[in-house]
C-alpha cells in the first residue's frame, strides 16, 4: 500500500484525556413534567461522573433562580454555564479544549429551553468529538405543546427516559401537564416561555401547576 492509499488519520480531540476518541458516546434525554427531579438527577450524575475522574460542563437555561446554576427544590444547587441564544455549544468546548482543559461529558439541564440549533450542535458535540450529552428537561409547554427543542431531542436521541419519580395532580393522578396559573386560573394562551415556580404564594403571580389531563383540560384546581 501507497502512502496515497492510506487512511486518513482519525480525528484528534480532548474528549478522553489523551487526544483519542473514544467509540460510543450518547445523546440521552431525560424527561417529565416539573417537580419529577430533573434537575436533582442531573446534578447526581455530575457527582457520579466526577467521582469517576471524568471532567465535564454544567449548563442551563431560564433556573428558577434566574442565574447561571442549577438549583433543585430540595436545595442542591451547582454553577452552570447560562445558554443564550447566540451561544454555540461546539465552539464553548472546542473553546475550552484550546485552554487545555478536559470535557468528557455535558449536564445539560433545561434543554427544552435551548434553541433547535443548539440541540443540533450537541448532537455534533456526540458524532463528531466524542462527548457524551446528558439533556434535562420539559416535553410539553403550558398549552401541552412540545417545546421546539424537546421535539428534537426525542427525533435525535440515542436514548429517551422519562423520569419515573411520581407527580401527583391534586386529585390523586398521576400529574402530566403542567397548567399555566394566572391570576388564578389556567391560561391557554401567552408567550411560549413565562418564568415562574410551583411554589408561588401571591395569587396574583405566574406560578405552574402539574394536573392530570383530566383536570388539565377542564381547568379545575382544586382547593
């Protein structure tokens, strides 16, 4: 065999410590409605991993605290890189492999939030360098529409899990929705992304509700 008919050499990146790739990396996204632990899940495994001498990034969008980290209703919170609309998730690992740094892996909590181009670029970050993407969040918005970016995610994912942790609507049922309240009532209409929490206590304020598709569709509260 020629030099000219050798095979090109394999591409090099950080991912795996040594500038080797490695052969297997995944695209996973976990899903359910809120209070389900998202976001405690995703921290976990970022503990878990790191334990295990892997180096990754933590991102989100839109917390509950409005900053860039991750918090979870049961008080766990860890910095995190905020995505914007202008941030390309490729060049923010390629950025800090420039720096010498390792990135195995990418906690991406929120990612219903993300743009669709985003959700393409981390499926880039998987095929083409080797990093294996964790991604958290919504399916469905206030009106029970997929988020744009969450549609993608279940058309490009190597693996899908919805969460398993147990949400109850008021009644009892199993919570699948989650209903917009505002000024006490369930909206069905309004912008696509409003920031609010479950744990509202003026009435007057957005706040978000998990109910059943029972009482989702019918608007009932409860008490």
């Amino acid at each position: 065999m020629t030099s000219a008919d050798a095979p090109a050499p394999a591409p090099q990146c950080n991912a795996a410590g040594d500038g080797r790739l490695r052969h297997g990396a995944a695209l996973k996204f976990f899903w359910g409605p809120m209070d389900c632990g998202k976001s405690t899940l995703a921290l976990q495994m970022d503990h878990n991993h790191g334990r295990q001498g892997r180096r990754g990034l933590v991102l989100t969008r839109n917390d509950r605290s409005m900053g860039p980290q991750v918090t979870t209703r049961i008080g766990l919170a860890h910095t995190a890189v905020e995505v914007t609309d202008d941030l390309d998730l490729v060049a923010l690992v390629r950025k800090e492999w420039s720096t010498g740094a390792r990135i195995d892996y990418l906690i991406c909590d929120e990612a219903c939030f993300y743009t669709v181009a985003q959700i393409e670029q981390l499926a880039d970050l998987v095929d083409g360098y080797d990093v294996d993407v964790y991604a958290f969040g919504l399916a469905s918005d206030f009106r029970s529409h997929l988020f744009p970016a969450a549609q993608r995610l279940f058309e490009l994912a190597d693996e899908v899990h919805r969460l398993q942790v147990e949400v109850l609507c008021w009644c009892g049922r199993e919570g699948l929705l989650n209903a917009r309240i505002v000024d006490g009532v369930v909206a069905r209409e309004g912008a696509q992304v409003v920031i609010g929490d479950t744990a509202a206590a003026d009435p007057a304020e957005v706040r978000y509700q998990v109910l059943c598709r029972r009482h989702y569709r019918s608007g009932d509260l409860g008490r």
